[in-house]
C-alpha cells in the first residue's frame, strides 16, 4: 500500500464530501480504486442534491458536423478522413444552413456546431456559417467548434487565439463545447494526437473564451492508454482553471469507442467504470455545476443510472450526431424531447428543458409542463 492510502479512509472522503471540503489527487485515488462502488454512488448523489436538487437538464439541439475531412488524424478517432477517402465529406456553408435549418421548426434551442480539421477551408467559411446561421436565427443559441478547432483556426489565420474567438462571437457563437480535451496530459497526446493543440492550448483557449464572456464545456476522454492517475490530474487541472475563471458550465467524461480507430486493439470501457468516472467527477470538481452523461456514448439505460451517481445533465435530444456514431456507438443517432422527458420521469427525476447556458425553459413535474 502506498503512503497516501494510509491516510485516506472512507470516513476521511465522506468527512471532506458532506462539508464541502476540496478532495486532493490522493482522495481521487481512493474513490476510484479503493471506496465501496455503493458508498461511492451515495456521496456523488447526495453532491448532485446539493447544486440541482431533484432537477435533471435536458436541450433541444441539433449537431452540424461540417466537415469529416481532417489533417489531425488521432489515433482514438473514427470520424476523421483524408480528402480522398471514401466516405469523406465537407458542407459548404449554404449546406449546413439548409441543415440546420431544417429543424427549426422542431423547437430547436441550439446549434451545436463542430467540425474537423480540414486542410482547405479558410477561417472565413467557418465565420461564414456561424453568421448565416445566427442572422436568420437570432433565437437560437450557437454553440460550436472545440478549443482544438479554435487553435486550428488560429494557425490557419495568422490571427490570435483572442482574435479568432472575437470574431465568431460578433459573427454570433455563444458558447463553445467541451471536446478536445482527450486527456490533458502532453506525453499521452504526443502518442495519441500529436498533430493538434496541447494541454496548455486547450487550455488557454478556453481561458481566453471565458474572458471574452463566454461560457464552455469541459470534456475528458477516458478508457484509452490513460492511467488512473492522468484521469484525475486532468481533472484538477480543470478545477484549477475553473477557479481561476468560473467559465466551465458542465463536465462531460467522454468513455472511449474503440471501433474503427486506430488502437481498436483496446477493450472498451464497462460500465461500472462508466458510473465511477461520473461519480467521482462530481465529488472532485466541487466547482464545476454540471456533470453531464452523454447518452449517445454511455447508452440510454447506462445514462438513466448515472443520476444516481452524479449526473444531472443528460445532453440534448441531438436529432442526428454523427462523430461517435462513426465508432459504432451502440445507440440512436437523436430522440424525441417526449422521450427524454419520459427517461428522466422514470429514473426518479424532475425533467427540466434548459437553453445552452442553463436557464430553464420547460420543467415537466407531475405531468404538467410548466413555463418558467
């Protein structure tokens, strides 16, 4: 047994858990490889009870994926392509529009806007979309292109970070998701992904993001060639920028798909794995409020359990994702809101239709939908 487990105990987590106590690297240890899986899910619980009551979150949104031509070529990628492989395809701008536009009139909240790396397109296409878009639907919040795109588009420009990020905010973004990330570790990205932004860039995008106004997500994709020890540096790492910033609206653990990649040798994560990533999440990001099971990669049944063990975000209803699902992930490509609001009902909770940046539009309790 090593030194820190010596000083942690069950007693000790719980002790720092119910009053409101940071968790160390070694409390994380402990959860993850020591803590009975039962008592683990009931302080997750109970810290999910804490920041959002009964209430899960849910959106009504619809995925652009622009484009799966990519220069970047990760190894724990199915969704990339070079220019010339079969398969491989790039909307123009007036495609995405008539894309999107297609499900306006399903009561759509946001575009959820993300793409590749692709080694034509100029920064003024991307701009191009996201004003299309925003000036024909001021309503409807644009969320869209990772911190590993944004860096990207950077290069591509000869612009700053902060420039890039201005201008598709005055083009009309709101908010940026959470991808990216993998693991921020720079020994596992040079293996994995060494042709895009690092951990420090990641980083530092979404930084600059938040400085300029706008909220994002956090991701970690776990389940690869990462140890138990990286997952819970990264995310300390993330805690420590949240504190800086206060910019992180959700965490999103990310489990990885094996299929078509280039390491499908590796085993997919189970789902008791699955639940502890979630569950410890919530216990060691006291400062990020969200903790959300993506569906689309976890199952819906699995994503049902993890609001027991944390969660209390379960993304949106999607209408058509395409970059997990090129992994074979074993679920549907979107549901119907009446769906997930009948999902969350069951699991116990109170369904709550949220915009992108968590004011509550819907909160169906009892049956009746109520107008907040």
């Amino acid at each position: 047994m090593n030194m820190s487990a010596s000083t942690v105990s069950a007693d000790s987590v719980k002790e720092k858990v119910f009053n409101n106590i940071r968790l160390t690297k070694e409390d994380g240890l402990f959860l993850y490889k020591e803590c009975d899986f039962l008592d683990l899910a009931g302080m997750a619980k109970a810290k999910k009870r804490q920041l959002s009551g009964a209430e899960v979150y849910f959106n009504v949104n619809c995925h652009i994926n622009l484009s799966n031509v990519c220069v970047s070529r990760c190894k724990f990628c199915a969704f990339g392509r070079n220019k010339e492989d079969e398969g491989a395809y790039s909307m123009s701008p007036e495609e995405a529009f008539d894309y999107g536009s297609a499900y306006v009139e399903t009561g759509i909240t946001e575009f959820h806007v993300v793409s590749a790396m692709h080694p034509d397109r100029q920064f003024s296409y991307y701009v191009d979309v996201i004003s299309r878009l925003h000036n024909a639907y001021p309503h409807i919040h644009i969320q869209g292109f990772t911190a590993v795109e944004i860096y990207y588009f950077a290069q591509i420009s000869g612009l700053s970070v902060r420039q890039v990020l201005t201008e598709l905010k005055n083009a009309g973004l709101g908010s940026m998701p959470g991808g990216g990330a993998e693991i921020l570790n720079d020994d596992i990205r040079a293996g994995l992904c060494p042709n895009k932004a690092g951990s420090r860039e990641w980083l530092d995008v979404h930084s600059s993001a938040h400085e300029l106004g706008m909220k994002t997500n956090c991701t970690m994709l776990y389940g690869h060639v990462e140890t138990l020890e990286n997952r819970i540096e990264h995310m300390m790492l993330l805690r420590e920028l949240q504190d800086q910033t206060g910019g992180f609206q959700a965490f999103i653990p990310l489990p990885f798909l094996p299929e078509n990649t280039g390491i499908s040798h590796i085993t997919r994560t189970g789902s008791l794995d699955d639940l502890r990533t979630i569950a410890v999440s919530r216990l060691m990001l006291d400062n990020i409020r969200h903790i959300k099971a993506f569906w689309i990669m976890l199952t819906l049944p699995i994503a049902q359990i993890s609001l027991d063990f944390g969660a209390d975000d379960l993304d949106g209803t999607i209408v058509e994702e395409r970059i997990m699902h090129a992994a074979n992930a074993n679920t549907e490509k979107g549901i119907s809101k009446s769906h997930m609001v009948d999902l969350i009902k069951k699991s116990g909770y109170i369904p709550c239709e949220r915009d992108t940046v968590y004011n509550i539009l819907h909160r169906y309790n009892e049956g009746v939908t109520e107008e907040i």
